[in-house]
C-alpha cells in the first residue's frame, strides 16, 4: 500500500514539476518563418491571410516589416495597422480551463507617420488590455526603434485559447509588435494520463 501510495505522489510531483517553465506556448513569435519574404521593406497582407506561420490576419490586416525598421529579435517585425486599424494578426493554441497564462512581446511603433501615440490591443480568453507605445516620447528610429518589453496575463476559458493583438491607433502607421512569448501550465497528453492511472491506484488502495 505504502508503495503504491509513494508512487502516486511522486508521478504527480513529477508531472507538477514539468509544468513549470513551460515552453513558448505559440509559434514562430518572432514573425521570422513565412512564404513571403519582406526584404529591406515590407509586404501588405489583408485579412485572413497565413503566410507568417502560426498567425492568421484579420480585419484589415497588418503590414509585414522586413529591415526597414530593425526587428527586436531577428530581422522581421509587424506593423500592427494596414491602411486603417481594426485589423491584427492571432493565433491558436492549446490551454487548461481556469489556469493563468503570461504574454510577452515587445512593442515599438512605425515612426514614419503619425500618430505620436500608438495604440495596440491584446485579448485572449474573456479579457483584453490596450498598450500604448509613443515613439516620439521613447525617442524611436528606424535604426533604433526603442522596444518595450510588455507584459500582461489572462486565464483560459477553455481547452484552447486565441491570442490576438489589434491596431487600435488610426492611420497607416500603427504599434510594431515582436518577440511574443506565452507560458503557462500545458500538461501533455502522457502526463495527464499518468496523473489519472496514479489517482486510480492511490484511490484503490485507499478503499
């Protein structure tokens, strides 16, 4: 009984443990892999489009940046607004209902219009939250686009969570987003089954 017992606990610690220091949750948060290649510029992409892996536009879309504003991490970045705003990019990923998740990413602007205030709006599960970069007051260029880290959590509502970032700000030249990274607790499927075979047992044991 004692081994059975001590064995339970411990698969479970075990598998505790493992959900800790999750990986990046989403893909490709760097914007790096894609079909299409934005050179020294930047590619348009219109709502509903997947050319970056992992990512699907919507509304408006987003303008893909290549070097021509240098990228937080690699040498590819999102201008968050298309021609007008409303538009973004999103992505699906697994989650456990109830448990809270952690986004990061950083945040910059296209500095080559107005407004000074750029403006971009994170949602996933049943909560969202605006960010406000201004690139004048941050001293932004091209060169040296002054990126913020940011941060922000919010608790899954489900078995799958959809992460979107928005251009709130008006105008062609929206908040640059990069660098997105998500953890949180994402028990595997071996896990979960071990998990379950050990309350079995320890239950069992128990009667």
């Amino acid at each position: 009984m004692l081994f059975v017992r001590h064995s339970a606990l411990l698969i479970i610690a075990s598998a505790s443990t493992s959900f800790a220091g999750s990986p990046n949750l989403v893909i490709n948060g760097s914007f790096e892999d894609s079909s299409l290649d934005p050179g020294s510029t930047w590619s348009v992409l219109g709502g509903g489009n997947s050319s970056i892996d992992g990512w699907l536009t919507f509304g408006g879309g987003i303008d893909y940046l290549g070097t021509i504003i240098t990228a937080s991490d690699g040498i590819r970045s999102i201008d968050i607004n298309n021609i007008f705003s409303g538009g973004g990019l999103q992505q699906t990923f697994d989650t456990i209902a109830g448990e809270s998740y952690t986004v990061a990413f950083d945040m910059s602007a296209n500095m080559f219009g107005a407004p000074n205030e750029k403006i971009m709006r994170v949602a996933a599960g049943d909560s969202s939250e605006d960010f406000v970069f201004d690139y004048v007051a941050a001293g932004s260029t091209a060169q040296d686009p002054m990126w913020e880290r940011m941060e922000w959590s919010f608790v899954a509502t489900g078995s799958s969570s959809t992460l979107s970032f928005t251009g709130v700000s008006s105008g062609v030249y929206g908040a640059a987003l990069d660098n997105v990274v998500v953890t949180g607790p994402v028990p595997s499927p071996a896990t979960l089954s071990l998990i379950g075979v050990a309350g079995v047992a320890f239950g069992r044991r128990r009667r």
